[in-house]
C-alpha cells in the first residue's frame, strides 16, 4: 500500500509532512490518521528536526477535513467517538509536539483540515487560499477538538465567529481574525522564509520554550476539554440531521 504522507528532511533541520491524496483533496483517512500518529512519534525523539512543516502535497488543497465517504458507515454515537477520539488523540499529540510545527496552508482548507492547522504552532497561507470551520453545515462541531485549541490561539470572540459563521474565508480574511500568521509566497518569500530564524537556534533551544507552551496546557486541562468536546460532536454525529447533510454531500459529488 502507498503512503499517504510523503516525508522531506532537511539538513537545515526541517521536516516537511506532506499530505498526500490528491485525489481526495488531501482528505483524512485512517491510514492517513496512523501514518501522522508513527511520524510524529519519530521525529519527536529525531535529534536532526528542528522543526516540522505540515502542508498538502499538490497545489489545490491542503487538507479537505476527514474523509465523509470512508467514515459514512459512522452511525451510532459510539462508532463516531471511536475514530473522531483517535484522531482527536493524533492532534494532541501534534499540538504538544515537543518542537515548532507550522502549517503551510498551501491550497484549500476545510472542517478538520482547520483542526490540524490550529494544531500547528503557526499557520501560514498562501495567498490563494480558501478555508474555513464548515463543519456546522454537516450538522455537527469540530470533531478532533479543534475549537479547544482555536480558543488557545486567538481571542475568543474571533474563534466563536470562525466556529459559529461556519463560513469559507479568504486568507486574508483569516489573517484578519488572527488564524492565519503570515500570507507567505514562494522560496525566500515563503514558509522558509518566516522559518529561518527558528533553525539557526539549537534544539534545546527551540524545545525548551516550547516546553512552557504545554506546560500551560496541561494546567490548564487542555486535553480533558477537547476531550468534552468530541464527544458533543459525537452526539450530533449519529443525529438525522448529520446523516442527511452527508448524504447531501455525498450525492453532490457523485
């Protein structure tokens, strides 16, 4: 079976994740959900990263959310707690990664594609983009405790209006409500760029002040609230409601 994350080091000390299914928009799978969660798992103890870049491979999405037509067989409550909590489990593990992360929003991002974005330390966009918190369309909340961790990188009435508009935004426009951190463009101009004074640091560095950040956290019960809050998602999950938007969109695509 193909990989579905394309993994590139750096000898600056960068780790590039790209996702990759084209095909789907980047969208989260399981075996997309395993892959991150042993990658993450690697390059936390890897002395040679610094640093790890999340983005798209391609140039039209960086990740469209989860992936509706291999979770549709999700009904029950409990069926959709199982694998909205594993890969609520994957973004905790991303967010607390032990190094800087950013997400290079490179293309479209959509419902969950936010949700691993928020993960990330920083984002930042290509000009171009669209993305947007649409999950309440689906008749459901952010699924992977998004919104706990939007509510930790900007003001809360920004992050409500993100979560409750529902709407897609232009990347300026989220740069505005402060989700996006810089509007980059390519090689010197891009991610790189923006980066550059982070790498020329040592780990330890880099580590150690990374270390305060979750700290935080795990005072402040960062995980015991996205916790609460995928299982309110898993509660709409398994309402008529949902289902019926799925097959909406399900259909629409056809």
């Amino acid at each position: 079976m193909d990989q579905v994350i394309n993994v590139e080091k750096d000898e600056r000390g960068f780790m590039k994740l790209l996702f990759n299914r084209q095909e789907k928009r980047n969208a989260v799978n399981y075996q997309l959900m395993d892959e991150l969660e042993t990658i993450l798992s690697e390059a936390a103890c890897d002395d040679e990263v610094k640093l790890l870049v999340l983005t798209g491979a391609g140039s039209e999405a960086f990740c469209s959310g989860g992936d509706l037509r291999e979770f549709q067989d999700l009904r029950t409550e409990e069926e959709a707690f199982a694998m909205l909590s594993k890969m609520g489990e994957i973004l905790y593990k991303l967010a607390v990664f032990p190094k800087p992360t950013i997400a290079l929003i490179n293309g479209s991002a959509f419902g969950g594609g936010c949700e691993i974005a928020t993960a990330c330390d920083f984002r930042l966009a290509k000009s171009e983009v669209k993305l947007g918190f649409v999950q309440g369309t689906l008749g459901i909340t952010t699924g992977w405790g998004g919104a706990s961790l939007l509510l930790e990188k900007i003001s809360e009435q920004k992050a409500l209006k993100l979560l409750l508009d529902a709407k897609i935004h232009k990347a300026e426009e989220a740069k505005e409500l402060g989700f996006v951190d810089e509007i980059v463009g390519e090689g010197a101009d891009g991610w790189e760029g923006f980066a550059e004074d982070f790498l020329r640091h040592e780990t330890g560095v880099l580590m150690a002040y990374k270390r305060l950040l979750v700290h935080k956290w795990q005072g402040s019960g960062l995980k015991g609230r996205m916790d609460a809050e995928i299982r309110e998602c898993s509660k709409l999950w398994a309402s008529d409601e949902h289902h019926a938007a799925v097959d909406r969109f399900i259909n629409k695509k056809k």
